[in-house]
C-alpha cells in the first residue's frame, strides 16, 4: 500500500545517508567506556545517541544516526527506531533555548495553558514552533514530575518551577542573557552523567577501569 | 499513624548528600550490619519487614528478592527504577536530590544478598540535577570502598553500580520496557508471565534481574539499619512501614510527606496545610493511573493498600493529587485521556487504538459535541482495553476513566446536555483554546 504521507516514491529505497564521523577523540573515550558497562555492545545506544545529539549540535542527523549505528555494530533502521521513539532526542533543530511547558494533571489545573498562552503571545510562535532568531522552541510536554512545583518548565537540563502568566517573560529575559541552558548542554550533562568519576573530575573520566578495580584513590 | 518520617529522617540535615555527614548520621550502617550476615539471613529480614513494593503495584519485595536464583552460575543484575513518569508523583525526585547515599547503599545490600555482578540505575533523562547527586554518592562510595572489588572487605563481594538515563518516555518505567531499554531498544515491553519467565529468572541479557523502585532500595536499606521486626511494628496487617505521598494540587504546602501505612487520607490533607481556592471536591490518591475519589468518600480512606482497593482506588506510587471545587473532572479526565494517548507505546491494538478513542470522545465531549451514550461508549472502550492490553499502561488508562464516571457520572452527562462545564466559568482546566493539543502528536 502506497503512504501517502511521504507521497510517490515512499517505497523506493531511501539514499543511503551521508557518511560522516563527527565524533571527537574524547567522544569516542566516552563512548567506549559507556559501552564496557554492559555485557553487550547495543546496551550503549542511548547514551550513543545523547552522545550523538551533543557532537551534531543539539539535533540528530540522518548521518548521526548512522555513526551511532556504524559505532555500536546496530543496522541504520535499528537506531532509526530508537532515536524516533524517545521524545528527548530531536529530530529537527531546535532554538538555542527549548522551552517545555508541563501541562499535564496539575500543573494543567494550575495554570499551565496560560503560561503556555503567555509564551505564544510573547514569543509570537505556537506549540511546537520556534522563533524567527533561533532563540526559542515552545513545546508542551507530559508530566515532568515535580507537581509540587506546578507549574514546571524544563529548558535544557534545568527545570524552572512555580512559573505562572505572569512571571514567564522575566525567564525569557533571563534566558536572552545565557547560554546556560541549550540543547547540547543538556547532551552533555546527559553524557557526562554515565561517566564514572565525573563529579569528581567535573568532566569525562578515561578512568572507570580504574575505579571499578579501586586503583583510582 | 499521622507524619513518621523514617527514610526522610536525615533529609534535611545540611550536606547529607556528602558520604561523610550520610555516615555521621548512621549510613552504610545497614550495608556494614548485612555483610556480617548469611545472604540468605538478609533476605529473610526483608520478609519480615513486610516491605512491598513502591512503584506502584506493591508486590512484597521478599518475595521478589527470594526469586533470584541462589545457586547459579549466571551473572545477576540489580536494577533501579528511576523513571518515575507517573503524573502526581515526585517522591523518588527526592530521594535521589537529598537521600542519594540511602538508594545507594540500598541497592549494595541488594547486590550482596543476590549475589549482583552489576547494577543499573534508569533515571528519567529530564531529571539531570537529581541523577547528579546519584552520580556523585556513587563516586564517593568506590572511593570509600563500597563499591568496586572486595567491597568492605568481603572477598569476592564485587559490585559495580552504573547510571543509565532515559530519553523521554513514560513507558520505560514499565519494568519489562525498561529492560528493553537498557538493552538499547525502543522502550517497549517483553513478554511476561506465564508466557515467560519471571525477570528474577531471566530478565536484562538472559539473567536473573532484580528491579525495585528507588522508595523500595531506601526502604530496604533503613531495615537492615533498624531491623525487619522494627519496621514491621509501623503501619497495617498487610501494609507495612511508612509510605511517601507527593502532594500535589489545591493545598497550602504541596510537598513530599512521609506518613506511616494505614493514615486516614484527610490528615495528610491537613498536614499539606488543607485544601486552598475552594472546598475539597475529590482526591486521586495514588497518581494519574487510580480511580478518583469524591470529597464525601475521603473521610473513608485510609492510606494504605487495603483501605484504599475497599474504597475503589489503589495507593499507586503516592501521586496524591488535591483538587477544589472549581476543577472540572471531565476536563481533567480529558487532559488525563491526552496522557496515555500520547504515551501508549503502539505495540498492542487495545492500547494504542483504545486511548486515541478515549480521547477523541472526551475531546468531543468537552468542545460541546457529546451525544447521548457517549459515556456509555467510553465504558464500552475501556472495558475493551482493561485486561486485554499487552503491559498495564492499557489499563492504567482505562481505570480513571471508568473510576471518573462512576464517582462524578452528573458532571459527564451535564457537558452531553448543557454543552457547557458543570462548574461554571473560572474552571480548571480551562477549556483550551488556542493551544492544539493534537500538536505534540506531531514526533519531535
Ligand atoms: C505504565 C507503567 C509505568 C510504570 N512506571 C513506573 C515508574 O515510573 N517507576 C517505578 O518504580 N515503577 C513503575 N512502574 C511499575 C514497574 O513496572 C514495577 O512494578 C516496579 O518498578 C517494581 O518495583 P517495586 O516492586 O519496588 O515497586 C510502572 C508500571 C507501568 C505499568
Ligand atoms: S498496553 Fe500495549 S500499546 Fe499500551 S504501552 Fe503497553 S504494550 Fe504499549
Ligand atoms: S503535572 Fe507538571 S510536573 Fe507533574
């Protein structure tokens, strides 16, 4: 059966994507050391990908996808299929700052849509938009669970909490002055959170063998 | 009964996230008092705790524990269930910000009582600033020595604990869809019992896999501390020890509190600071995935397992959520529909067609376009997908529907007739306008 979604020529093979390896030497000392946490290679194809995202700037690529693949032994369709199904890796280029509007059970009751009403407003984008200038992708997402907090705004590896319509746009000023808080940054923690020994370096570790086998300290 | 703070004794002191204060104040004390002891004799404590399960079904975790093969040749693995993604929960955020030494140290007596080769935590990847503080109390703890090779001195007790972080997705924490993705998968579920083994036989890499929740690693830590008879004095018969609620919504003080088992439900509505903006109309105890209660029952339940399933709702994962009077429950159940369409993981036919249908109805329902017997195809829907879905996402989706209409049936059949909300304008949540929701569809 012919889709239509992707018009005529759906069930022609699709180009083989570009072959490009833009993983870094320290990428790959990441990768491999994630990848002798578990008895099989495949088990590394999540942090691969969130590898992935952060050396191809915040976003996946066809040719990401078939680095992790070429990396960890897996078929281009297998990690197509990992990569498409995780909400947290993006498949589009996203603004420097992303903003995720929890609008699920509470924040939803406590006023969540008209942050999010705010932000279109303010923004001059709608759901799943970004801006003109790259700064901003307005997303709402599920539950980011810290109801408590309602509402909750997650913008990269922060969760912004107790935001209502009416304080919104002093984190948009906030967010304008830095760049604390992209897509690759949260990548990265992402990352550097597999790595043993990473709070203690504050950065990758080539040294988990040596941890596991107590030589570090 | 009332406040017992038992894992959240230490959560407030300064720095308890630091290895050398976590032991001023007792810790590792418990991990230091199993390695004296048989492995089986720390099995055995843990059944006498009557401790079970924290994640949301509340299976007793000796049992589990005692599934694991005791005799074999297989590497055994020790996992976390870190994904907490149920709507209304914010217990195990906790734990891990101020307590992460505790799971730790929870997850080593695990790791010697079952003999573990390694263990995984699986935290959702929104939560970086608490996975942080995990990473760091398992930094420190090989430096102290307990973790690594011949941890505490114990020759041949060797165990590794690693951080493994999600990519987004509520179904991951459905234990068989965690393994699935800690094996670098789409998060989808296995085959289960009787169709397969039970995990503790043969879960993650064909071998015995033991996955509790964060709650139950700290849990199980603090009774090794105090003793399983100790802990078993807390709580109800069959509900034992203390529980964490994330108290959510319409109260003064929305927070995490630890009450012990068998607490009537009001007095943690009061503890919270009561209800605010209104008077109490209903409560959803145990997060999104239970059937709400009406004002009028509360004083009824108490909160532990039994009283709870008595009063038509279940504990769940302690996702307490308190509304007022100017919620609107079709709307809420509508929002709550939007959910488990958006998180059903599109492997089962009941699943994944029923939540779209559950939606779709509610959705025409809450734009002014229900029709008579509307409600009753909705029950018709979900009784088509409870039971007949591949893993309990299916029917954690279909259980508030139907728990909704049961408890609050005149509010579904005044949006039908009236084509307006029973409660008036003002209502949460509001009806949306210019938000499509149908937009998060859209794959990202
Ligand atoms: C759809 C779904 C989502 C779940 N999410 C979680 C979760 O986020 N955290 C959790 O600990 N258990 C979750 N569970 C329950 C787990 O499958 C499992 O029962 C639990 O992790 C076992 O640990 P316990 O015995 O310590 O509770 C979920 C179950 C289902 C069906
Ligand atoms: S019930 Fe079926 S479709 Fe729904 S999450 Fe489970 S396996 Fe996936
Ligand atoms: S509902 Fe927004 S964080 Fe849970």
């Amino acid at each position: 059966m012919a889709t239509t979604e992707n018009g005529p020529g759906a069930l022609e093979p699709r180009p083989a994507p570009p072959k490009e390896q833009r993983f870094s030497l320290n990428a790959i000392q990441e990768l491999e050391e994630i990848a002798s946490h578990y008895p099989e290679r495949k088990a590394a194809c999540l942090p691969a990908l969130w590898i992935a995202q952060r050396e191809y700037g915040g976003y996946l690529t066809p040719a990401a996808i078939q680095e992790v693949a070429d990396r960890l032994g897996m078929s281009y369709a297998e990690v197509e299929g990992v990569a498409t199904f995780y909400t947290m890796y993006n498949l589009r280029p996203r603004g420097r700052h992303h903003l995720e509007v929890c609008t699920c059970l509470t924040c939803a009751v406590m006023g969540a849509y008209d942050v999010v009403h705010e932000l279109e407003r303010a923004l001059g984008i709608e759901v799943g938009g970004t801006t003109r200038d790259g700064e901003f992708t307005l997303s709402e997402v599920e539950c980011l669970d810290y109801c408590g907090a309602a509402t909750v705004v997650q913008v990269g590896d922060r969760y912004f909490t107790h935001v209502t319509a009416d304080n919104v746009l002093n984190l948009i000023e906030e967010l304008r002055q830095s760049e604390e808080y992209t897509p690759v940054k949260l990548a990265d923690a992402i990352v550097k959170l597999h790595l043993p020994g990473s709070s203690q370096t504050g950065g990758g570790s080539r040294t988990g063998e040596q941890i596991r086998n107590n030589e570090l300290y | 009964m009332g406040i017992r703070n038992l894992l959240f004794e230490h959560r407030d002191v300064e720095n308890i996230q630091d290895i050398a204060v976590y032991e001023k104040h007792g810790g590792y004390r418990g991990l230091k008092k199993a390695v004296k002891m048989e492995r089986s004799a720390v099995i055995e404590e843990i059944k006498t705790s009557g401790l079970r399960g924290r994640g949301g079904a509340g299976f007793p975790t000796g049992i589990k524990w005692s599934g694991i093969p005791q005799n074999d040749d297989k590497p055994h693995y020790i996992i976390c269930n870190a994904d907490e993604g149920e709507p209304g929960t914010y217990k195990d955020r906790e734990l891990m910000l101020k307590l992460p030494h505790l799971l730790v140290e929870g997850m080593i007596i695990a790791g010697y009582a079952l003999r573990g080769t390694a263990g995984y935590i699986y935290i959702r990847g929104e939560y970086v600033e608490p996975a942080w503080q995990v990473r760091k109390a398992i930094d420190q703890a090989y430096r102290a020595g307990y973790l690594g090779k011949n941890i505490l001195g114990v020759k041949g007790f060797n165990f590794d604990l690693y951080i493994h972080m999600g990519a987004g997705s509520y179904e991951c924490g459905e234990e068989s869809a965690l393994m699935s993705s800690l094996m670098g998968e789409r998060g989808q579920p296995r085959l289960k019992f009787p169709h397969a083994p039970y995990p503790t036989v043969e879960g993650v890499w064909k071998s015995p896999t033991l996955i509790n929740n964060v709650e139950t690693f700290c849990a199980a830590a603090k009774i090794l501390d105090m003793g399983g008879a100790e802990y078993a004095r807390l709580g109800t018969e069959r509900s034992k020890g203390t529980k964490i609620f994330s108290v959510s919504g319409h109260v003064a003080r929305p927070a995490n509190y630890e009450v012990e088992m068998g607490t009537p439900l009001m007095e943690l509505i009061e503890a919270a600071g009561g209800v605010v903006g209104g008077a109490l109309k209903a409560v959803i105890p145990g997060g999104s995935s239970v059937q709400i209660v009406r004002a009028e029952d509360c004083p009824r339940v108490n909160l532990d397992y039994e009283s709870c399933q008595q009063n038509g709702t279940l504990l769940g994962s302690g996702g307490f959520m308190v509304f007022n009077d100017r919620t609107d429950i079709v709307l809420l159940m509508k929002r709550t529909a939007e959910f488990y369409m958006h998180e059903s993981c599109g492997k089962c036919t009941p699943c994944r067609e029923g939540t779209r249908w559950i939606y779709k109805i509610l959705d025409r329902i809450t734009s002014g376009g229900g029709q008579p017997g509307d409600v009753e195809l909705l029950l018709d829907i979900c009784s088509q997908i409870d039971g007949r879905s591949y893993c309990g996402l299916g029917d954690a989706a279909a259980w508030p529907i139907v728990g909704a209409i049961k408890a609050f049936r005149e509010e579904f059949d005044y949006w039908i007739a009236h084509k307006r909300s029973p409660v008036g304008p003002g209502h949460v949540p509001p009806t949306p306008e210019v938000v499509n929701p149908l937009l998060t569809l859209v794959p990202a």
